[in-house]
C-alpha cells in the first residue's frame, strides 16, 4: 500500500460525524408497496416510457429509455403495475415524469439468467452492458457511465481511478460498500479497467477507513495480473471531488473547463465500480443502492441497501422515525446536499445518503456584510475568488463574474462553511450559474 499523496490546496477539515453509521452493517430494506421511478436520474436527456399505464412488470425490466448518447434507461426496481406515468416531485427539486410502480409483493425479476464470465468479453460489449444496465455515477453527478468510458481517439487514457475517499461528512454507505463487498469492488474496478484498455489502476481511500484500506488491500494482494495501487489519502474535504482527488494522487491538474480525460485519468466512484460488477457479471441492472439514513434527528441511523423509487419516509420510518424538532432533511451530507421539502420523494441512482438535521443544528443567522476577511478564497479548493464572484452576482453582473472563474465552481460548500458574516456563498454561485445561461 502507498501511504504518500500529494495533497491539493485549500479545503477544510469538518468533523465528520460519521460513527453514527460506520460500524453498521448494510440491512437490506423491504421493497415498498409503491415505487416512484423518476425519467431522469442522470446527466443528459430524459427518457421516454416504454410502458404504459396498466402494463405489469418485473424486476430489472427496462421502463424508459433514450435514444441519445448523453442518457441512461431507468428499469422497474419492484414487480408489479404500472398505476401511473405523471410528473412527480423529483429530490432535485422539481417535478419529473415518473413511472408509479404498485408492488404485486411476489419480487419476481426478470433476471432469470446464470452469470457471466467478464473477461471474455471485449470492451465494447462491456460498454453496451452498462449502458443498457443504465449504470451512472453514484458519488453524486449521475454521470452515465458508458459515456465516461467512450472518450474520443484522441484522449489518451492511461490511469483509471476508483474514488474510495467518501469526505462527506456522516456518509458511510462506500465505507461500508468497501469492508462487505471488496472483492465486487475490486472487480468492477477491473471491468472498467478492461473496458477502457487501461493498464493503471488507483483506489484511493481517506486514512481515516483504516478497515476499509486493508480489506481492499488484502483483496488486491490476491490478484497477480492486475496493477492497481491503494493509496491512502489524508483527511481533508473535498478530497473526493475528482480535480482535487487527481491532484493528491498523480499531481496532475485538470485544466479550468477540462475533463479528467484531457490529461489521460477517468474517476468513477467505488459504488458505480459495484454496480459495474453487479451489471456485468450478476447480470443486474441498477434497481437500488447503498443508502445512509443518518443525523441527530433520526432515532436509529442505518445504511441500507434500497430499492431505486422507495420513498424516503420508508427509510426513515425504517429507523425508527424522527426525533422532535426536526430542522431540515437533505439528500446527501451537509456540504453539498440538497435540502428536501418532502418525504414522500424518491431514492435515486444519484441518493448517497439522506440527513436528517436537527433545529439547533440549522443555521438561521441573517446575512452580514463581507468584511474581505479572505477566508472563503484561502479554503476554495478551485484557487478562485468567492467573494469577488458573490459580490458580481448580487449586481447580476455575470460576465464578470464568470472571468473571475464562476464556472470552476465545484459548489463544495467550504466557502460557505468558513464565512464568518453567514453569506450563502454556494446559493449566490448556484444563481450566477442559472443568469449566465439565460
């Protein structure tokens, strides 16, 4: 194992609430009785049914697709009736199209077939698999996988990175993914590898997994024909934002509008390299995900392996329910989440975590005036300047503040972690992004 990284600048160091879940083994949840399954779960174009109101389906049955590049098919995570095709409050925050699935509770899939043997299959075979699997990255972007792993002839791929670094604070669902399902993990990470007809492998991990580093570790010591190194990162966040986690591990630096793939890295996230495996070699096509349900405001914290389209409140009430005085629940860890304003909203493919905040903990202190204290600029892992962005976008002044580098806003939240006069830096940054594209 290399111990040594090369770190990157700026960032925070929160505390990272995390032994709530850490130590808690993966339950499977109960499929629920109604399934809301969202036509976009993903970065690109939404789908189109394939079904129709009244059609009964199975597990893993393909229920939207779309015939452009940039997409991901979406498929039943429960057996049962399509009651409905309607739009349907989305955790991103509006209303999407979504197939309403009433469970028939028999769980029949439609998977019937034995597994397959990956390394026989050629790389663009593997490519069509998780792309009709509708596999995409589960760290958080939702990025269709297949997409990722077709750069053009000219980009020059030659290291692939698996990202194990999970800094998010109290998320633990790849902490856990890590210590029960390593040897998934490592050969999805392989898959990948082939696919992509690359030599170099890297898992990085935050040190702060000490567990979940050796039973990684121990798994690729039982291989001999596969060059993948374990590197062990240093505890900082972003340190899993894929710029940042390039730059610890192979002090390269992804150009300000660039892609990993402009200097010869890909990044997947250590629970797509799961479903790759799953998609692969089980022969399944994402219908659900490793889930942490955690926070002060929930009585039991728990991660779960979910059915895509459960409705939060059955997590929740699958941990015993809410404690009094529930502040806010957000999709996600508390620097780069997405508040919600309902329970009745579905997991998606996109779902790490759901947090669960109590009102003490939420901040309703007014905004101040910036004192130009520097702290948002000293943290900002991008090297650009927060409070010249802000102050442009208040005065709708978004040329401006796109020079001063608003699009290489990553909206990691250590800006506004740090301010001191409670400026929601990341809202204003959100804004300025939304008024430079009108």
């Amino acid at each position: 194992m290399i111990i040594k990284n090369f770190g990157f600048s700026g960032g925070i160091h929160p505390e990272d609430s995390k032994t709530g879940t850490d130590t808690k083994e993966i339950l499977n949840l109960l499929p629920p009785k109604k399934a809301i399954i969202p036509l976009l779960q993903h970065i690109g174009t939404i789908c189109k049914p394939v079904v129709n109101i009244g059609d009964i389906v199975k597990i893993g049955q393909k229920i939207g697709d779309a015939h452009a590049f940039i997409s991901a098919p979406v498929h039943a995570a429960i057996s049962g009736k399509v009651v409905d095709i309607c739009p349907m409050p989305h955790p991103l925050g509006s209303k999407v199209l979504s197939i309403i699935i009433e469970s028939d509770e028999t769980d029949t899939w439609a998977i019937k077939e034995t597994k397959r043997v990956w390394n026989t299959l050629k790389p663009e075979q593997i490519k069509h698999i998780i792309r009709e699997a509708g596999v995409v990255g589960l760290g958080g972007a939702a990025f269709p996988t297949h997409v990722k792993l077709s750069p053009p002839k000219n980009k020059k791929i030659d290291t692939y990175i698996l990202n194990g670094a999970e800094c998010e604070p109290f998320l633990t669902a790849d902490h856990r993914l890590m210590l029960e399902y390593a040897k998934q993990v490592v050969t999805g990470l392989k898959i990948l590898m082939k696919a992509t007809r690359v030599k170099k492998g890297i898992i990085g991990i935050e040190q702060n997994k000490p567990d979940a580093l050796k039973k990684i570790t121990d798994e690729i010591n039982k291989e001999s024909d596969t060059d993948i190194d374990i590197i062990a990162l240093k505890v900082k966040y972003p340190q899993g934002a894929e710029k940042q986690l390039i730059k610890a591990l192979l002090k390269r630096e992804v150009p300000s509008g660039g892609l990993p793939m402009d200097i010869g890295v890909i990044v997947s996230n250590v629970g797509t390299s799961f479903a790759v495996y799953e998609s692969v070699v089980e022969r399944k096509p994402l219908v659900e995900r490793i889930v942490t349900v955690t926070g002060k405001g929930i009585r039991n914290p728990q991660n779960f392996r979910a059915r895509i389209g459960t409705p939060f409140s059955d997590l929740i009430e699958a941990c015993e329910g809410l404690k009094e005085e529930t502040g806010k629940i957000i999709m996600g860890g508390p620097m780069m989440g997405i508040a919600q304003y309902a329970m009745d909203v579905p997991v998606i493919k996109g779902t790490s975590g759901i947090l669960v905040q109590t009102k003490d903990e939420v901040c309703d202190k007014p905004e101040e005036c910036c004192i130009r204290c520097g702290n948002c600029t000293s943290v900002c892992p991008m090297k650009i300047l927060p409070n010249a962005i802000t102050c442009f976008v208040k005065n709708d002044q978004f040329e401006h503040a796109k020079e001063y580098g608003l699009l290489d806003c990553m909206e990691c939240g250590a800006c506004t972690y740090v301010c001191p006069a409670h400026i929601p830096i990341v809202h204003y940054m959100k804004y300025g992004k939304i008024g430079l594209k009108k």
